[in-house]
C-alpha cells in the first residue's frame, strides 16, 4: 500500500480525503499511539463497555457483520490496547459497602519518593477503590468504598492518615450516587 493509502480499512484502497470522512481518530498520549477507528469499530466497543458478556456472534448480529470478521476486529482492539481488559461490576449496596467517599490527601514532600511510597502503600488496601494524583492545593484524591460510619471511622484513622507521607485528609461523603458509569464515548 502507498502513501496515499489508509492502513487499516474495511474498504481497501481509500484514498486519505476519503478516510478522514469514515474514521474517528483517538489519540493515546501515554505511548503516543494513534488508532482509526471506522463505525463498527466504535459500534463494537460501545456494546462491549455495556455489556461485556456478550458473546462474538451476539456483537456480529448487533453490527451486521460476520462472526469471524467480527472476532478479528476484536482481536484487533485488544491487540492495540484500546480494549484494556473485562471485568465484572459488583453492586455495592449488594455487597455490604454502600457508602463511598472522597477524600483529599496532602503528602509532607511532593518529591519522587514520597509520591512512589505513598503509591505503592495505597495500592494494599482493597477499600479505596480509586487513586488519582492530582494538580492542585491537594496531591491526591482517593475514593473509598465502605460500610457504615464506623467502617469509615476505621478507613480513616487506621488507613488513610497511616499511609506515608501524608500530612492531612479532607473527606467529603457522598449522600448518593446520580451518575456512575465505566463506558467511555466512542
């Protein structure tokens, strides 16, 4: 294939004007990777971030394609990353810890170090379910899955104000949850 030809298409020999109207780009910055994804493309990870479950010949009927170019394209996605894995979501309430929190962590030093132990020791307590270093007056934000107020009391003291490094905490709890989801818009 030449220059003038798009390297990945249902439709082979495209020209490059015709690819820039059938493909979305998405940019990947960590790697610096640029994926073109055509309609199915999207269709398939929009089904997929719904439902996980399904199986290839479910995701080939839905978008009107063969099994096994369904199964190539799919591989394809996991291939390059853009499918990073499957996962099951547990009900929170279900499960006994239907409170979540938000809080606000301050590290004494934002030195190398200090940010690496801080998140290697975060990383051992399966109640915060989230880590997010941030930009801004505090240095990380950290979302806590728990029980009761007693749970949190424990998350707490015995957790969060534990962990190196950390000078202060900020919680803020959340009464209820209106939005929640994992997709992302493809």
């Amino acid at each position: 294939m030449d220059e003038q030809t798009c390297t990945y298409s249902p439709i082979s020999l495209l020209r490059r004007s015709q690819c820039r109207t059938i493909y979305r780009y998405f940019e990947y910055p960590s790697n610096n990777m640029r994926m073109k994804l055509d309609a199915r493309d999207r269709a398939i990870l929009r089904l997929l971030q719904e439902d996980g479950r399904l199986t290839n010949a479910d995701v080939a009927q839905q978008i009107n394609l063969s099994p096994s170019a369904c199964l190539r394209r799919v591989k394809l996605l996991e291939e390059r990353g853009l499918i990073a894995r499957y996962v099951m979501l547990l009900d929170e309430k279900v499960v006994g810890l239907p409170g979540t929190a938000f809080v606000l962590v301050s590290l004494d030093q934002q030195g190398r170090a200090s940010l690496d132990a801080f998140e290697a020791a975060i990383q051992q307590h399966p109640e915060v379910t989230e880590c997010c270093l941030l930009a801004g007056t505090a240095d990380y934000m950290v979302r806590v899955a728990y029980a009761d107020s007693a749970d949190f009391e424990r998350i707490h003291t015995e957790i969060l104000t534990q962990l190196p490094g950390v000078v202060r905490v900020q919680s803020t709890l959340a009464l209820r949850t209106v939005k929640k989801t994992t997709a992302l818009p493809v």
